[in-house]
C-alpha cells in the first residue's frame, strides 16, 4: 500500500470516528427523552440560557448526543445585538459553554 492510499483511509477513518461520537437528535427523538425524564424540559434548558443574558432572544437550538452525553445548544441575540452560542448539559442544566460567536 502507498502512502498516498494509507494517507486516504486514515482520514476516512478519523473523520467517521468524529461522526460517531456527535449526532443530531430529531424532533420525535428529543421528545422521547424528554418525555421519559432523561433530559430536562426544553422550557427548563431556555430558561438557564435566557438567565445568562437577561433580555435575549433564542435564535436556534438543538438538541445533539456528543461523546455519550446529550447537548443542549442554544444560539441567542442579547439586548445589544451580539450573538451567543452555548451548550448545556442537556440531563444537568448545567452550562457548558457560553461564549460570544464570531
């Protein structure tokens, strides 16, 4: 095998072992585990965004199962414009990042 051809399934292989560790979870699927108690309500994951930027407002969120644990993003515009992505522990509530976008 040359390196050309070793080169091309190594990266193939990273880049499906990155896929496998973070995954959309779609609408009926992020109802389930709501439902279930798994994770915490949606109400209840805004409102421990919207409380680190009073007056914001939710842009997008999503729902994803990352590294075996299940992510809560958030995207939101505070009173002055700037936006805002973060991620919180889905299960917890707690906030895993809460960073400026660029």
């Amino acid at each position: 095998m040359n390196r050309l051809t070793a080169f091309f399934i190594a990266t193939l292989m990273a880049l499906g072992a990155s896929l496998a560790y973070a995954r959309d979870l779609g609408p009926a699927e992020s109802r389930k585990l709501r439902d279930a108690g798994t994770i915490q309500s949606f109400e209840k994951l805004n409102a421990a965004a919207l409380a680190r930027h009073p007056g914001a407002t939710l842009t997008d969120t999503e729902l994803e199962k990352k590294y075996g644990k299940f992510i809560y993003q958030v995207e939101l515009r505070d009173t002055q414009g700037i936006e805002w992505d973060m991620e919180l522990d889905a299960v917890t509530g707690k906030v895993l990042k809460n960073h400026q976008d660029t």
